[in-house]
C-alpha cells in the first residue's frame, strides 16, 4: 500500500489491473524486484568473478565465476576476510587506504596457475568495495604461444639466411678460383704468343 503507482491500496491497484485500467508493471515494489532479480542474474552468470567487499574488507557477495576462479567450491566464504582467498599486498594498500578511484591490477593465483586483472570499484559513502575478477590466463597462454611462434620463426629464417650466406661464399670462392685460374692460362697465352711473335 504504499501509493506509488497512484492507487491508495494494492487491492485497488489489483483491482484496476484486472479491469485493463492499469498495468501490473507500474507498481514500484514490483518493478524494484524485478530490476533487482535481473541484475541478480546477471551477476550469477557473469563470465567475469564479482566479489562484494563490507566497510571491514570481509566477502558479503561472491558470484559463481569467482568461486570457479579462486577455486573455492568446497566451502562458504561469506564473512572471511578477502586476504584469506585473495592475498594481494597491492589489493589490500588500496583497501586498508580506502582508495576512491577505480583501481586496477594483474595479479597471479594459485602460484601462477591463473592470472587474473582485478578492478576494485569503490562503492561510495559505504567505505566497501566491489571486486572485478577478469581471467587473463587463457590471452597469457596464447600471447606465450605467439611468442615462442615468433622466436622459431626467427629461429628459422636465421638459419636459412645463414645457409645462403655459406653458399655464396662458396660460390664466389669457387669463382674466385676459377677467376685465378683463367688468369694465369692466359698470361701464359700471352706470353707464348708474345714469345712466337719476337721468335718470328
């Protein structure tokens, strides 16, 4: 009953809608749950971990994703510390600091095994935090890959370039050889000739 939707009870609201005088979407309780059950969703389901921080830096939301993410599934983590699933000396400057600018920050989990860039929203007068966990480790493991794809491949046309280059030495060391040669039998045809002429 609380009038929003310009009928003074939910009855008369009920009423109106059954007579097609109004529509049931524009009561605003309704419209609060149902707004608040699509960003639920959305949450639930976002590919990206979210993490709800309270004003002590404890988890009071944890979306599925970052559960998979920390690899966590076989308990709550509702009330722990975010230190305890999370240990990040940068993550917890900007929250014992109580930054007010979105932060960001690439940090390793479970020993390198994943990778993850943090986003920690501020969330106003609250003094408490949102985190946004993005999985970098499959873009780490294909940037590596194109790496070592690169190094190969430098690898290779080197050697190939090498091998050119061995083979043009030969070839102009051969030349080389034969240019000698042909030079010596000539000037010694020139000399036999030059010879035959002074003789005749």
């Amino acid at each position: 009953d609380c009038g929003a939707c310009g009928y003074d009870t939910c009855r008369a609201k009920a009423i109106a809608v059954l007579e097609g005088k109004s529509d049931p979407k524009h009561c605003l309780p309704y419209a609060l749950e149902n707004a608040q059950s699509v960003s639920n969703l959305v949450i639930q389901h976002s590919p990206n971990g979210i993490i709800v921080l309270d004003s002590d830096n404890k988890i009071k939301e944890i979306n599925p994703s970052a559960v998979r993410l920390l690899g966590i599934q076989n308990y709550s983590v509702k009330g722990f510390e975010i230190e305890a699933i999370l240990p990040s000396e940068q993550l917890m400057d900007i929250l014992h600091r109580k930054v007010q600018d979105v932060s960001y920050m690439v940090e390793e989990i479970h020993g390198g095994e994943k990778v993850c860039n943090i986003a920690a929203l501020p969330l106003g007068d609250e003094q408490s935090y949102v985190l946004i966990l993005m999985d970098l480790t499959n873009q780490r493991e294909q940037e590596k890959k194109m790496k070592k794809l690169r190094k190969e491949t430098i690898e290779s046309t080197q050697k190939v370039i090498d091998k050119q280059m061995r083979v043009v030495q030969e070839i102009a060391s051969l030349l080389g050889e034969t240019t000698a040669e042909t030079k010596v039998v000539l000037t010694k045809l020139n000399k036999a000739i030059d010879g035959d002429d002074l003789n005749g």
